[in-house]
C-alpha cells in the first residue's frame, strides 16, 4: 500500500490537498481524504454588515464564480426583506447568470481540465492533413444541432466557425514546437507527460485540442461581454437589491442601456451559441467517446448513489424563497434529489426539495467532525447545525504526521479540511451539472415532469443522443469522470440557449413600454422588519449554492454561504461517509501511484473552487499571511 499526496492540486480555484492510500497490485484507492488547507472566514465579515451591500461583500469570496455569489446574497436579502425585483431586473440577471456559467464551464474544459487528457508533445506527432480531416469528421458527428424553440441567430454570417486546413494546423504545430524547443513549457508546464492515459487519443486529437486551447484564450472573453454591458465591469458586475442597476432608454445615446449596447450583447449571445455547437460539444464528445469505449467509466463515486439539485432559472420574478415563490416556475426544475441512478433510471429515487425543507434543521444543516471548526457547547462532536444558526468557529488541529506547517499525512479519522460537511437528511450529496442533469433526466423518465419546458426536453435530448453516440445507457456513462465533464459541455450548449431566453423575453419587455428595472419601495431600513432571514438558492457552474443570511435592526447578525464545492470536497462524515470528491476518488483506478494522473483527472473532473471555501481574515478583517505555493511541486510520495 502507496501513501501518494498531491498538494497543492494545481489548474483549479484555490488551494487542495488530496491524499490516496493505493494498492499497488490493483491500482484500487483503498482510502482518500480531501483537504482545503485555507481557511474561509468571509462569513465572519458580513456581520455587522448593511445588508444592501452583502452581495458587493459576499462576491469576493471568488474571482471566477462571482455572479453566483452576488445571486445568492441578493436572494437572500430580497427573501429576507420581501421584495421582488422588476421583469426586467429577473430578465437581465438570468442572462448574466448564463453566460457566467457558460464561460466557467468552457474555462474549465478547455484550459484547467484539458492537460488531463491532451498533450502538446503528443501533438506534435499529428500530420497536419490528417488533423484538418478529424475536425470535419468531428464536427459531422459530434456536433449536436439543439437550439431554443425559434431562437434563430440574428446574427448574418456566423464568424466561429473550427478552422480545418494543414496549413492552419501546420502554424499550430510551428507554435508548439518553438514552446517546447526553448525549453520553457510555461503553461504546459508540470505535467507527467509520460503518463500512458496521453496514449489513449491519437496524435490528431492532440493537436486539435492544443488548437482549441489557444483559441478559447481569447474567445472566452466574449461570452461575458453582457456582464460588462449590464453590470458595468467583469468578473464582479454590479447589482443592487431590488433589481439592477442600469438605466434603460432607447431614445438616449448615453443611457447604460439603449439600442445599441442591447445589440453587442446580441451579437456576443448568438457567438456563445456558436462556440459551443462548433467547439466545446463536439471536443468534448470526441475525446469522451474514446475514453468510455475503451472502458474508461470509473470515477463515478457519489454521483451514482445520491445527487442533489434547487432547480434553475425561474423564469418570471418571484416572490420569494421561503414562501415557495423560487420553486413555482423554475425553467430546469431539478430541485430534488435523486439516489441510486446507477441502478438505471427506473429504480431510481427521486425526493423533491420544496420551501418547508429549507428551514428544517433535519433536512439541511452542516457537521464539523472532521473540520478544523468547533460549534459552542457542543454534547455530542457529531451534532449537526442549520445554516441560519451556523456558527464558524476556527478549530485547528495538526496533521497526523509531520508539522503544523509540514504536513506529512493528515489525521483522516480527526479533523482534516477547513471546509465543512454540508447534508441533506443526514446525507452527503454530489451537486453540481451531473447532478442536475441526472435529476432532470430522472424525473422524465418516472413522469414526474408534466408538460416539460423546452429547456427540459433538450437535456433529455442530449442526453439520449449521447447516449446513442457512446453506445451506452445514462446510468452506466452519467456517473462517471467522463460523464461529470460530458454534462457539463452539454450544460453549457444549454444555458447559451438560456441566455437567448432570456434576452428576447427582456427585448419584448422593453418594446412593451416598461424600462423599469429596480423596485426601492423596500429600500430605506425603516420599511424593515426588525428580524428577517431569508436564503438565496442559485445553481451555480459547479452546482447547488445556497445563501443563509440572519438580520436583526438593520445589520446582518449571521450568514453562512453554503457553495457547491463544499458539498463536493466535504470531508467525510461519521455516520453519512464520503464526500464526492473522496468517493469519486475510491472508484478511480491508478495505474503509476507516483504520477496518479487519473487521480488528478477525476478531481479535476469537478472544477474545484476552494476559494469559495478558503479565505482567511482576523477580526478586523486585515489580511493575517500570504502563502506562495510551488506550481512545479512533485508528488509527494510515502510507503
């Protein structure tokens, strides 16, 4: 039995540590521990807050998921406070949400998780001819043509469009080769190329993916072109509750928003459409259908016992959260959860999540046993608290092994991660586009979505016709590393859509008559109660994100942000067991315990962001050390 470490685990937001004892006979993970080593204090600056302002606090927990967080905290408060925001306020925020999720997603794939699976010094093996031959056979069979009922691009001559020629593929090669002759790989960098997984795709897929790679580089930045126009700036637009903050005229040149400003966003909306019909659904699948047809459909871990959604995009403003208005007309109801998938769908469970749930301490709360928190008074180390009565309370203890800041092995049976262990019933549940692609799918397929909206029916049709692609059943090629980075290509064709939606729905609003786009009546805190609570749910890129936040005469008195990557790189739980990420782990083989690339690969699967889980603040919310870690640093091995 290996000892191998990993840390920090690079290409992803923030900083882990994972941990994997393998037999080496077998390559089986016999055990795997999951630890974010910093520690997130941003809940602790809230307090005392205007919680106006929380959504311009609570958004700098990360610099990539920024609009989740400011969603989150603003439906929070807006619950809190009973308000509801304007038609077009709802419109504009929902088309910034999808084009957040849809350039996280293809950030993700294309330049934090593409080094899993393509190498630049495979490619340089390709024969250029051969390459320009693959992409149009790649485009002629992955390519799926799904688009919003009547959402025509209005766009005349679509300009992403894959360049297949040798000679384009050629200066591609030139451009790789002069990287790797200086000696100096840069963002190639760090990687155990030698690893026999980079044997899997031939030398032309390679080189195709190093191309689209350097592409998306540039052309990434135009999917979030409407937070610039709505929000004034990226990656943390402004909001403001009540609504949003950009004025709407089409008669004045210098009005936030006009003719024109609406007109970039149009264009920038139907060049999302077509980066991901062109490039990220077919990359995705061309790979993908490689791995699974060479078996490659482990890595699965939580998601196929139990997958947790809050449903997405309600489609009209809503009242609020806790009464139920979130939850009445959401466009992707996945708000559910769904156990035991890989048994196939039909015996599949699903448990819907509904307004009451949310304020049961029973059916949410956190657990710290294996956390670096203690909660007051605590009888039994197991107890579990609700996130209105969370408390975060730094409880640090040392590693098994090794030093307070040399850690060797951590103490896997005490307290381990800085994160804290979110469940739903007593249960830890994997979230994220699997989870609510599996929800959605499920549902379906029991009858349990009376007249499906079309967001809904293309998520069952792309999942049935990647299905008939790969060869293989939902349950068997969904929950798996592959189908997790799968999904969340497919997720990402959808919300491009969404964004579509959206924005005709605001244009159609707008050419009504009503500009209004911020409610104040409940802006002065003499309107206030004075004590409210309200949660804020969001389907973030990386899945189910919830707000709690607590005010008592006119200040915030707690708030806990419970994000997505806690529930997926949760330590484990005495009595509930694993976390996604750990158990994702254990149903992954390894096949050179030293360069556990697939180990890498399945985590990465995720798209981690620690920083959502990992900020460090003192009680003056001064910055206390800063922490250089080493992006060459090897892994760490022990017998």
């Amino acid at each position: 039995m290996k000892h191998v470490v990993v840390d920090p685990v690079t290409r992803i937001e923030g900083h882990l540590r994972v941990e994997v004892q393998v037999d080496e006979a077998s390559g089986k993970v016999q055990n795997a521990v999951s630890s974010g080593t910093a520690w997130r204090g941003l809940e602790l600056v809230m307090n005392g807050r205007d919680p106006r302002d929380a959504w311009a606090y609570i958004q700098r927990i990360c610099g990539v998921c920024t609009t989740a967080h400011a969603l989150g905290a603003l439906r929070a408060v807006e619950d809190a406070l009973g308000i509801k925001i304007p038609k077009n306020a709802h419109y504009i925020r929902n088309v910034m949400a999808a084009a957040q999720t849809v350039q996280d997603h293809v950030i993700h794939f294309y330049h934090l998780h593409a080094l899993d699976w393509v190498s630049p010094l495979e490619a340089l093996k390709a024969d250029s001819q051969a390459t320009a031959n693959l992409q149009n056979a790649v485009l002629a069979n992955y390519q799926l043509p799904f688009a919003m009922p009547g959402g025509i691009s209005t766009e005349a001559y679509p300009k992403d469009f894959p360049q297949a020629t040798p000679a384009y593929f050629d200066t591609i090669k030139k451009k790789i080769q002069a990287i790797v002759d200086s000696g100096q790989l840069g963002i190639f960098s760090a990687q155990w190329w030698d690893h026999p997984d980079y044997q899997l795709l031939p030398p032309e897929v390679h080189l195709l993916g190093v191309a689209h790679y350097l592409i998306m580089l540039d052309k990434q930045r135009e999917i979030v072109i409407p937070h610039v126009i709505f929000g004034g700036k990226n990656p943390h637009p402004h909001y403001v509750v009540g609504g949003m903050p950009c004025a709407i005229s089409m008669e004045d040149g210098n009005a936030p928003l006009n003719a024109a400003r609406l007109a970039i966003v149009d264009r920038a909306i139907n060049t999302t459409r077509a980066l991901m019909r062109e490039y990220y659904v077919p990359d995705v699948l061309a790979i993908g259908a490689i791995y699974v047809k060479k078996g490659y459909t482990d890595g699965g871990g939580l998601a196929k016992e139990r997958v947790l959604g809050f449903g997405a995009y309600p489609q009209e403003p809503f009242t609020g959260t806790t009464d139920g208005g979130f939850f009445k007309d959401l466009l992707v109801r996945s708000n559910g959860v769904v156990e035991n998938f890989a048994a196939g769908v039909a015996k599949a469970k699903f448990t819907a999540i509904e307004a009451e749930d949310l304020s049961n301490p029973k059916v949410f709360n956190e657990s710290v046993t294996h956390s670096w928190y203690e909660y007051p008074e605590q009888a039994d180390k197991n107890a579990a608290l609700h996130p209105w009565d969370g408390v975060t309370k730094a409880k640090y203890t040392t590693p098994k092994e090794g030093t307070e800041t040399a850690w060797k092995a951590l103490d896997d049976e005490g307290k381990y991660s800085w994160l804290k262990t979110p469940k739903w019933r007593g249960k830890v549940c994997e979230v994220g586009p699997l989870a609510r692609y599996i929800i959605i799918y499920t549902k379906a397929k029991q009858g349990l979505l009376p007249d499906p909206s079309w967001a809904e029916k293309m998520i069952i049709d792309q999942i049935e016709t990647v299905s008939k692609v790969l060869g293989l059943a939902p349950e068997v090629w969904m929950p798996t590393m592959v189908g997790r980075t799968a999904t969340r290509a497919l997720e990402a064709q959808l919300d491009a859509e969404v964004s579509k939606f959206f924005f005709d729905k605001l244009l159609a609003n707008i050419k009504s008559g009503d500009t209004k786009v911020a409610n104040m009546e409940k802006w002065d805190p003499s309107t206030w109660p004075k004590k409210a609570r309200g949660v804020g749910l969001y389907e973030a890129p990386r899945g189910a994100l919830s707000h709690w936040c607590v005010i008592e005469n006119g200040k915030i008195t707690n708030y806990q942000a419970v994000v997505p990557t806690t529930w997926n790189a949760c330590p484990k739980d005495d009595q509930a067991g694993h976390g996604a990420y750990e158990a994702a782990m254990m149903d992954t083989k390894v096949k050179i315990p030293d360069k556990p690339l697939e180990i890498l690969k399945v985590v990465r699967s995720f798209d981690p962001c620690m920083a959502c889980s990992t900020h460090l603040f003192n009680a003056s919310g001064e910055k206390i050390k800063v922490v250089t870690t080493d992006p060459y640093m090897g892994t760490q091995t022990d017998d």
